[in-house]
C-alpha cells in the first residue's frame, strides 16, 4: 500500500477554525484502510468547553461513528503537536500512529513539555511522525495570532 497523506484535510479543518476565531488546528482520524472517519477543528470558543480541541473531537465523533471506545489501528493527522491532555486521550484511544505537522514548543505534550508518550506511566505510545506539512501548520498559526494581536490594538 501507498503511503498517502490525509494532512491537507486537517489543514482545511484548521483553516475552518480560524474562520470560526478558534486558534487554527484541525485533526483527522483515517481508517486501516484509508478512509476517512472523523474530522474537526478546534471549539473550545463556540462550545464553551475547554476540552473541545480538534484531536478530542476527532476522536470522540470516530469512536460515535464507529461504535467502539478505541481506535487501534487507526491513524490520527493534526496540524499542531498535541497538547498533554490530548497526547492523553491518543494514548487512551490507542491511535496506530500520530502524524502532526508544527511544533509546539510552548503547550505541546509530546516532544516537548510532558512528552506525554514517554511518560512511565502511558500505557500505550503511538508511532509519532512529526514535521508533515510544518511551514503550512506553522503559517495558519502564525497569522492567526498576527491578527489578533492587531484586533487588540
């Protein structure tokens, strides 16, 4: 099987999020087989709920769909490394592998801050591919925080 990237579509989640004022991160969770079976993008705003980042609701609406409470095997993209309370809830779900784009040398929780997968207590580490689409990731960030600090001003 042919490796393909399903990046862009969290950058397309994460572009929707910035267009909704939340901070620009957007997750995707993809089948063995390459389907497609969550996607979102960041909420916390709209849904009063701290707890509503993209990999968390990506998580949740795949387990929903499919019925189940974990998703080994499946494959997670998000456009930002994720935070401890995320990396947590990846573990949790036993993701396949993690595929992320920016770094996150502030909040990240995986290879930076409480490198949540490295931790002795995890139970389950995915494979971790980090760096996938980085400068695009990187610019919707970037940029978001940009206008709002001169929306401030």
């Amino acid at each position: 099987m042919v490796f393909r990237s399903n990046m862009s579509l969290a950058i397309e989640e994460a572009r929707e999020a910035a267009a909704r004022g939340e901070v620009p991160v957007g997750a995707v969770v993809v089948a063995p087989d390459g389907t497609i079976v969550a996607a979102a993008g960041n909420r916390t705003r709209e849904l009063n709920d701290p707890t509503a980042h993209a990999e968390v609701l990506a998580i949740r609406d795949a387990c929903a769909l499919l019925g189940v409470e974990r998703l080994g095997n499946h494959d997670l993209y998000v456009t930002l490394e994720p935070c401890p309370m995320c990396a947590g809830a990846i573990s949790n779900a036993r993701i396949r592998r993690l595929y992320y784009g920016a770094q996150d040398a502030k909040s990240g929780g995986v290879a930076h801050g409480a490198r949540v997968f490295s931790h002795p207590q995890c139970h389950h580490a995915p494979e971790i591919y980090d760096g996938v689409n980085a400068t695009e990731s990187e610019a919707l960030l970037t940029e978001f925080f940009a206008a709002m600090r001169g929306s401030q001003e």
